[in-house]
C-alpha cells in the first residue's frame, strides 16, 4: 500500500455509511463503506461515531500503529492507510480521519467467520482451539495471541478471524490478521483521560479460542512454539507514531507506547522463564 498516512484533505462525501453497532460497552457506532471501482474493491470505517458528539474514538489510528507494529514483528497482517478526508453522515458533513484496506480476498476465493466454520466442520467436544491446530493453523494462532496481549485487543471474537476457501483449487487459510481498533487505548475518548490507566491491567477480552485473559492466554502456547517474531525496539517508536503528530496527542502517543513497550518486555521475560 502507498504512503500510510494522507494529510492533505480528501473529499470522500460519495460515500455511503452503514451502521455497525458499537459492541465495545462505549457509545455510539462504527461506520463502514466500501468503493468497487475497476473491480478493486476497497474497504472503508470511521472511528467510533456518536450522533450528537459526532467522531469520538481513535480506532482509525489504532489500526495504523498496529499495521505498522506488526510489519515490525514480522507478522502477516491486512494493511491500512489513515486518510484525511470530509465524510458525510446524516447528511452531515465531518472533517476526519479514516481508514482504508484492500479485499484480502484473493481471485475465486470466498470468506466465512471462522466461528461459523468451526460449529461446521468440528470434531464432537472439539474446543476452537483444538481445531485450529487440527487444521494446521497453529503457528497462526499463536502469533495472533502474542499480538492481542501486545495491544489488549478486546474484539477477537469469531467473526474477527475469517477463513479464505477456494473451492476450485480446494485450498483453505485463514485472512490476515485485522481488524485491532478496539485496543491500546480506545476506551479513553476524553482528553486527559488516558492518564490513570495502568498499562498492564488485564482488562476482560473477547477472544474466540481463548479465554478472557488476554495474559491467560499467552500459556496456551506450548514451551517451544513461542512466535519468531522481530524484536521490537525502543527505538520503533518512531515508526509507530510517524506523521501521526497533530492527529493523536503527544501524551495519548507517549501512554500508547509505554503500553506496547511494557508488554513487549513482559512478554519477552515470559518466554525467558518457561
């Protein structure tokens, strides 16, 4: 994908909104869109999206630290760009920032929710987890948890992890990881709010073939099969927050990072002493 970031404003008001209801326990709603021009189609969604207040959350942000914490790592991932744009929304028109990925969709390739696969093709009593790996999609699993502790990732339920089939070539993956808006701090709309938050609370998840413990769930990784993953670097953070200054606060980046950084180090103590 081009450059990650798009500051000069674009007018983006062709497009049309759908309503995602907000399943986060915050008001409001996400929004999201699509374009299908010279049949490449290309995906669109707001930050969290109130009515009355207008655009209130950071997720858009959240997925471009995230897209570029993983490529970082090493770790397969849909990409986003963060575009600078007036939206419009309830015939209303909004100066924003939104996100834009690619159909991860390759030709002749078809998508269902891996938890609507999984209540399809499992064994009797077989947990998802055990049928991940039953489907040779364990190193996949294992990093995508590695990832959600990274970034405490509260929305990893079943529809967040989508299996590619193509049944003419008979082959079967899962998509790239994505989807990470509901993390690091979107909780904190408020200014200042970030403040307080302790950064290796273990705040209650959704995590489909895991537990609620986004901590918890780093031991369902055997001793061994710990991800290979680049280490991260203190020095990373300028990649992460690159050409986000005057979109996020320098406190709101400064809270982000203590959070990824403190986690990456708990992590990496946690597979020191197995």
């Amino acid at each position: 994908m081009d450059k990650k970031v798009i500051r000069e404003k674009q007018n983006m008001t062709y497009l049309s909104w759908a309503k995602i209801r907000n399943s986060s326990g915050t008001a409001g709603s996400f929004l999201k869109s699509f374009s299908d021009f010279e049949d490449i189609k290309t995906y669109y969604k707001l930050s969290n999206y109130d009515a009355y207040r207008g655009i209130i959350g950071h997720e858009c942000v959240n997925e471009i630290i995230v897209d570029r914490l993983l490529s970082i790592l090493g770790i397969e991932h849909l990409e986003y760009r963060l575009i600078h744009a007036d939206v419009q929304v309830d015939d209303i028109i909004i100066d924003t920032y939104l996100c834009e990925s690619k159909d991860f969709k390759a030709k002749g390739e078809s998508k269902i929710a891996l938890d609507a696969f999984y209540q399809a093709e499992r064994l009797g009593g077989e947990k998802p987890l055990d049928f991940c790996i039953r489907m040779g999609w364990e190193r996949y699993i294992y990093e995508m948890l590695v990832v959600d502790f990274l970034i405490l990732n509260r929305d990893r339920h079943g529809a967040n992890i989508e299996v590619l089939r193509n049944s003419k070539n008979k082959t079967l993956r899962l998509a790239p990881l994505f989807d990470h808006g509901l993390a690091l701090l979107f909780q904190c709309q408020e200014s200042g709010s970030f403040e307080k938050v302790h950064v290796m609370e273990d705040k209650p998840i959704q995590c489909f073939v895991g537990s609620k413990s986004a901590k918890e769930n780093l031991s369902l990784i055997p001793k061994g099969k710990e991800p290979k993953m680049h280490a991260l670097k203190e020095s990373d953070r300028a990649i992460l927050f690159a050409d986000l200054g005057g979109i996020i606060s320098v406190e709101l980046a400064d809270k982000i990072w203590e959070m990824i950084w403190k986690r990456w180090n708990y992590y990496e103590a946690f597979c020191n002493q197995r």
